[in-house]
C-alpha cells in the first residue's frame, strides 16, 4: 500500500487516541540532505524494533518521502517511552539535478531531483501538521550556520516544539560539535555517530527525557 | 473695499478671510465684490479664453441678464450640451459667483486677473468669454456682475462639488442673487454691456486672491498648482475646474497631480514580480533544478505532493488522501 494510506491510516488512530495520554508522540527527524537522518533513523529503528526505516545513501536526497517507524518503545532506566519516529527528506533550498550525475544518468538525477523538491514540500509540511517533537540532525564535519538550519529551527522554536540537536558523524576527524553547540546555545546538543553507533546511549537518555 | 456685504454695508480689503465665517457685523452671509482695476484683469481673461470669448459675446449681446443666462448656459453645460455659447455661459456663472463672494462692485481687475490665472479652470475659461465682453464696457459694468456672484459659502463648497454643483449654484446665484444679492442691475449691465463679465472676471480675481489667502492656512503655497497666484479663487474653484477643464483647453496650465503617476507603474509591476516570486513555495529554474520557498512551503495549508515533468504540480489539502503515493 501506499505511505500515504499507512499515514491516514496512523493518523486516525492518532485522532481516536486524542483524549487518552497513551499517544506516542511523533518525533521528527529533521535537517539537512546528507546529515544522517535516515541513518539515524534506521540506528533507533534497529535497535528497538529490528526493522530498518529506509535506505540510506551518501548521495543526497536518497530519501525523498517521509519514513515512519511507529511505536518504538525505547527503554530507559526501566521506564518505557513510545515514539513514533519520521525520517523525512532532507530540507533545502536548492535542488539541482547535476548533483547527482555523477552517481546516475541524467533522467535519472533529474528524477531524483523532482522528487527530492517534493519531499522537501512534504517535510515542510509535516513539521508543520505532524510532529510533537524535532531531532534536528547536523553533520557535525560541516558548518552549522545556514540559511536552512537557522529557518527550520526558528520554526520549530516558533512552534513551541521540544527539540534536540543531534551532531552527527563525529567519527569523522573534521566534526565539531562545539562549533555546533555554539551555533545554537538555546538547545540541547547530543554528539553521536549514527553509523557507527557512537554514544548513543547518551541519545537515548535525551530522547526519553525530551519526549518521553 | 473690494468685499462688501450686501445686508450691512461692512467692507473687507481684498484677500481678506473674514468674510469667509460670515459678516462679523450682521453675520450676513452675502457680499458682493469689486474689483479694483478691471481691464487688467479683463485683459487677462481675454487673452485666456479666446475660444470661449467669442461665444461670451455672443451671450453678451443676446442676454440681459447674464445670470441668467449664465444660469442656462451652466445647465446645459452640466447636461454636457457643450455649445460655445454654453461653454462661455458657463464660465460666467462661476464669475459671478465669486462676485458675489467678493463684493458686488468694486474694481474688475482683480477678478479678471484672477481668471486670467485661472485658465485651467473651466470657469475660468468661460469667464473669458464674460470678459471680453467686460473689457469694452469698463468697470461701469462690474456693479452689475454682483448679482452673478456666488455667495461665499458657495464658494467654498465648489471645490468639493463638481462643476454640476457649481453649475447649479451659478443658476440659483444669478437667478436667485440678482433678486437677493446683487447689488443690482446685473442684468442690466450685462445686457448692455459686455463690461459685466469682465467685472465677475475680475471680481473672480479679486475673490481668487481672497480665497488664496485663505487657503494658504491650510495648503502650502507650493502645494498649489502654477496659476494659483492669480486667484485663491481659483484654488477653489480649480478644484471644480478640473472636470470642467477637460474640455477646455487651459489644462495645460495647471500641473495637475494626477499626471505624476505615471512614472511609477513599471516600478509596481516589478514589485508585484518580486512579491509573486517570494510566494512562490517552489520556482522550477529548469527541469531537475528547482528552488524552494521554506516558509511558504511551511505556511501552507495545501502541499505539493507530486511535481509533474511537464511543469505541473499536484497538491493535495488536509483531509484529501491519495492512495498511489509512491514508496
């Protein structure tokens, strides 16, 4: 069936589970194309529920509609938090086909850039209709200050939303999570290494208490 | 005593504002204006409205009372009936008003100057005719002209009223005035005498200045249009004028405001070009390349769910769910 049929289908549910405290919370992921958001994803998926979200990539845009891994119990200090995780497309502001023809034919980046700039529609709206929280993941090897990460989490802070920082890739030897940490002192960063599984005890602890 | 109210007698130099809230002695609400130097001013008007003159001598010879006619004339003109004839009538009608306005007799210079002035104005214009009429006769004429002029609180309201309004006003004022406020024999100057006309010009004129002062508590002298000089008048009535205008030819005169505009449109329609490309959530710079709009695409309550290869888009809204989206 089709994601979206699977998001009204969880919607509903959501809707008939409004007046009880039980709803897991919906907890986006966020960020830049190529941060590690679909790595993350599949990190936490895997961890808890042994399924995978998607398809990751070092080519951007590789995932280009919104993932969701529902009911992912995560267990800290014997209290049990139930989220429902979205991977969603990385945001931008630019989407150019020629970024990709090196790894494929040109309808083929072309493709993949048409669907990419939908995705981005379709993050933006999400994070708008669709989430209770926000894990905004950086590459931590890459300057923090953008346009797209100053204006997404402005937007989330406008929106009350409970956010998390999550600087990623710190395995790599030009990561820097001061340099993130300073970029946005108002929120709580937590360093880790999706792919390599780098302390991520520490991201559990944090997604439990901030959205727990 | 260019001004003198026609219930008590009370004179007011010319350019003075009192009479603008009514006689301070009777409170009367009447006064009738003359003009100091009358062919000055019925040069001017002459040299202003040449077209119309003719026309005005026409009437001259014809009409005895020119308020009458005037009054005619002013109707037909509102009717749009614009004959040459009419058209001089016309401006007559507004000349005696401003007679009336400043003081029945007195000099025709300042009228005349101030339609001379004026020329933008359709009053103006028509007065021309009236003056050429006026400048055979003389001064001797002007006292007949009262009768034509307006009361001052016509004046006022002319500019808000548009040149109907004065048109109905002229008639009530010849018809009625020459009975009431006259000082006389408007008719009979009028009719025997071209001179009448160049009296109500200059009484215009007179007034014109009068009613410039006036003004110029209000309105800064440089938001006046060119002419305004010759007559406060004319700043009344100009604003009155200006639909009258539009068939005469004095526009040129007078800078309107309205011209200034024009420059601008380009500059809105960039804007509007800008402001179009900031709302737009998505901006496809060529196929695979596109450019995002975060917040619109954050604001809206529809969102793009499928971008098609021919540049159209499908969006869906809340509450519309497909089942063939795509994994």
């Amino acid at each position: 069936m089709g994601l979206l049929t699977g998001l009204k289908d969880s919607i509903s549910r959501v809707t008939d589970r409004l007046f009880t405290d039980e709803q897991p919370k919906r907890i986006g992921i966020y960020g830049p194309p190529n941060a590690g958001k679909t790595t993350l994803a599949n990190r936490i998926a895997r961890d808890w529920t042994g399924d995978a979200v998607g398809t990751e990539s070092h080519v951007p845009h590789e995932t280009r509609r919104a993932r969701r891994k529902e009911d992912v119990e995560i267990e800290r200090d014997g209290r049990s938090v139930s989220i429902d995780i979205v991977d969603t497309p990385g945001v931008t502001t630019k989407v150019d086909y020629e970024e990709f023809t090196d790894e494929m034919e040109e309808d083929d980046a072309i493709r993949r850039s048409r669907e990419a700039t939908e995705g981005v529609a379709e993050a933006m709206h999400w994070l708008r209709e669709d989430v209770d929280g926000v894990i905004y993941v950086l590459d931590s090897a890459e300057d923090p200050i953008t346009q797209v990460n100053t204006m997404l989490i402005g937007i989330i802070e406008s929106r009350d939303l409970p956010v998390l920082i999550f600087a990623n890739k710190i395995d790599l030897d030009e990561a820097s999570v001061k340099r993130i940490e300073d970029a946005f002192p108002q929120h709580k960063t937590v360093p880790l290494s999706a792919k390599e599984g780098q302390n991520m005890d520490e991201v559990y602890d944090n997604i439990a208490e901030y959205f727990g | 005593m260019p001004h003198q109210c026609t219930n008590c007698g009370h004179t007011f130099p010319d350019g003075s504002k009192e009479m603008l809230s009514g006689c301070p002695d009777c409170g009367g609400n009447k006064f009738q204006f003359t003009p100091n130097s009358d062919r000055s001013a019925e040069d001017g008007a002459d040299g202003d409205a040449d077209p119309e003159t003719p026309a005005a001598d026409s009437t001259e010879a014809e009409a005895d009372g020119v308020a009458s006619r005037a009054a005619e004339t002013v109707r037909g003109w509102v009717s749009s009936e614009p004959t040459d004839e009419s058209a001089p009538d016309a401006p007559e009608p507004p000349a005696a008003d401003r007679s009336t306005a400043s003081a029945g007799t007195a000099d025709p210079q300042p009228t005349g100057d101030s339609r001379g002035s004026d020329p933008t104005r359709n009053e103006r214009s028509t007065s021309p005719g009236d003056r050429g009429r006026a400048s055979d006769d003389g001064d001797d004429s002007f006292t007949e002209w009262p009768d034509s002029a307006r009361r001052p609180e016509d004046r006022s309201s002319p500019s808000a009223e548009s040149t109907a309004s004065d048109a109905t006003d002229d008639r009530t004022g010849s018809e009625l005035n020459s009975s009431d406020h006259r000082t006389d024999p408007i008719a009979d100057a009028s009719s025997e005498r071209s001179e009448p006309d160049h009296e109500t010009a200059a009484v215009a004129d007179s007034e014109d200045s009068a009613q410039a002062s006036a003004r110029s508590e209000v309105v800064p002298a440089d938001d006046l249009p060119t002419g305004s000089d010759v007559a406060g008048e004319g700043d009344s009535i100009t604003e009155v004028d200006p639909i009258d205008d539009g068939g005469s030819e004095e526009t040129p005169d007078h800078g309107r405001v309205v011209s200034e505009p024009s420059g601008e449109q380009p500059s809105i329609e960039e804007l509007r070009a800008e402001l179009n490309e900031q709302f737009e959530s998505i901006k496809i710079l060529r196929p695979g390349q596109y450019e995002l709009n975060l917040m619109e695409l954050y604001n809206r309550d529809e969102y793009i769910i499928s971008l098609q290869e021919d540049g159209r888009y499908v969006i869906d809204v809340p509450e519309s769910w497909h089942d063939d989206a795509d994994e």
